[in-house]
DNA sequence: ATTGTGAGTAAGTGTTACTTACCCTATTGG
DNA sequence: CCAATAGGGTAAGTAACACTTACTCACAAT
C-alpha cells in the first residue's frame, strides 16, 4: 500500500503496473494477490486508510461547533484542507473510483455515504431551528456544497495548482449561506 | 463512434475491449487504428462531437436571456437537462476522463475552457452592473454552480436514478442566489 | 499505363493483470 | 521432540488485451 501510494503521486492509476507495484515494494508480483484481491482492491484499501483519517478528524471538529451554519462551514473549510494535505487520496476518490461500478459496493463507499447521513441530519436540524430557511432541500444543498468542495479541489489535483483554503472556503460559505445575489 | 456510444450505454470505458468495438462496428480491429490514435482518442472525439451540441444548444439559450440571473439559471437547467437527455456523454464527461492527464491537453478540453469563459463573462457582467454582490468572486461561483451541477447527475448516472430537472435546477438557483441560511 | 491513396484486412507482438504450483520457516499441539 | 499446519514468499507461467505490421484491393488522377 505503500508503494502503491507512492507511485500514485507520479501517475494516474492505469498507468501503474503490477511489476511496478512489486518492484517498489521490493516483493514480488504474486505476493500482492496474497494480500489483495485485484489492483482495484489495493486501490479500494489505500483510500479506505485515508478516508478514516479524514473522517474521524472532520467529526471531531463538528463536535466543537454549535450551530449549523458553523457546522457546516466546518466542513467545508477541513474537507478543503484534507484534500489540499493528501493529494493521493483526493486523486483517488474524485477522479480514479468513479468510473468502476464496484466501487460502490466497497467499502470505502459505505463510508461516503456514512458521512452523507452526518451532513444531511445537520442539514435537517438546522431547518429545524430556523437557522436554514424552511423550504430548504437537504439533498440539494449537500450537493451544492459537496459540488463546490470537489469542484474546488480539481484543479489542484489535476494541474497541481495551489489553492488558498481560506479564500475559497469563505467564498463557498458565502455564496451558499448568503447567496450571490446583491 | 457510433458502435462505440452504444456500448458504452452497457458498460464502462475501460471493460469493452477493441475486439468488441470491431466486432459491433463490423469492421477489423485495425481499421479502428486507420481513424483513432488510440482507443481514448476515440473516447475523446465521441464526447466532442456531444459538447458541441450541448455547447450550441446552451449558448443559443443563453442569448435569448437579459439578466445574469437569468443566463446562470438558463445554464443550470439546460445543463441538468443535457446531461439527463444524454448518458453516454454524461458518463465520458463526469466519469470516464478525468482520470487521465492527456484529457487535459485534448480539443475536447479546450471546449470545457472556452465554455468556463463564457460562463465567467456573465458573472463578471452581473458584478458590473449591480445584480451580483460585489466581493462575489466569479471564478468560485461558476465552481460552486458547476459543482452542484455536476454532483446532482452523478446518483443519475452511476445508479441510473431519476432526476427531477425541475427541482433541482431551482434548488441549486434558489441557493447559490439567495442562499440557504434564513 | 502508371502511380498514389484511402479503405480494409489477417496475423501477428509485447505487455499486463492475474494464477498456479511450489518453497521455506516458524509456531503449535500431541 | 517431532509432525502437522499455516503463513510469508517466490518463479514461471497464462489468457486477454491494446496496438502494429505488412499486405490487398479498388479506383481516381496524372
């Protein structure tokens, strides 16, 4: 996992071979059938490990905070930093699981969708106390907000552009608790 | 591409094979390499050849609008509503080829680009002419609006869930303009 | 008549993910 | 104290796949 992880920061997931895996490790190619089922797999675990990390770390935070609002601009702003801190695991999970229907039946899945019942009960009981206008659809603002975050990210992890966390994190909150319209 | 499009509808990229492509196409395998680069080449010319229609269709829209407001809520919808009308190029975009760097310097990005300078030219009209708040920041409002966008096909797409275009483009407009807090 | 070109093919080739059958060593149970 | 077992590890495969090569045929232009 190791290894793997290391040849991820140089090259996306295709491009790396099982040899090259191997090789890295210092082992050899059979050995890595032993412990994974497929490269995919391998895959599959190493942004498992992240995404605990990430998790356990954001859930703490939100425990620390009140309101909704705050809650929420949490999120926003460590989801940012944790993808900003571990370009490996962002490149992972927005751009190389997607594409693979299996994904979805991983483990790492049932996280995301774990950390999506979070958000959407602090969404609901924020509407519940008035601090989120009523007619207010959870769903759709998570996914404004979570858009925002991934979309945010991309072109970081992409063209290895740097990104300033707070400017954007602050303009996300803003639009989407206060909206752009003057 | 025609052969192509219609396997793609049944899985993803990377599992139909060149064989299989030939065979739907009825022609050799090497003939496919007598028109396309390599098989992602034409992954990229189909996807082209579907941004150009969804690029028309949207900006022949735009113009019909006045307001800024109303171009950015022209553009949600039509966007929604290309993608749900089209799978195939919805899959390619949001799935399939982000993954891989060479995406990045094909003609097919250099539609998304010049389509992001279209859109970022509204914004900073809407700024100019008082309808956007001034400190909004263009290049994170066409992320937060594209990052919904996007997000909200996604569960379409991958589960082939149905999507009520209707809700979620005034969902998304409702937030990002007047935004969710109350 | 010759030459060039574009459509098309058959039969490869190298690479790659994954498998099989095996070895070696260390613990454990009788 | 010995045998059985199991786990870490390997070498040498194999099938499938993307892509290539070297060729044919038809036909249009010089």
């Amino acid at each position: 996992m190791k290894a793997f992880s290391l040849l991820m920061s140089e090259k996306d997931f295709h491009s790396i071979t099982t040899a090259e895996i191997a090789k890295t490790a210092e082992v050899t190619e059979g050995l890595i059938y032993k412990y994974f089922k497929d490269k995919k797999d391998l895959l599959y675990q190493v942004l498992n490990e992240h995404f605990f990390e990430f998790q356990a770390k954001i859930e703490n935070r939100i425990a620390n905070e009140k309101t909704c609002v705050e809650q929420l601009e949490v999120i926003i702003f460590s989801s940012l930093e944790s993808y900003a801190a571990n370009r490996i695991f962002s490149k992972i999970l927005l751009l190389e699981v997607r594409n693979s229907l299996d994904f979805f039946e991983s483990g790492a899945y049932e996280m995301v969708r774990k950390y999506t019942r979070t958000v959407l009960k602090i969404i609901e009981k924020g509407i519940e106390t008035g601090e989120l206008k009523p007619e207010t659809n959870p769903h759709i603002l998570w996914k404004v907000i979570l858009g925002a975050i991934e979309h945010a990210c991309l072109g970081e992890i992409i063209f290895g552009r740097e990104l300033d966390i707070d400017e954007v994190s602050t303009g996300i909150a803003n639009i989407v608790f206060s909206g752009a319209k003057a």
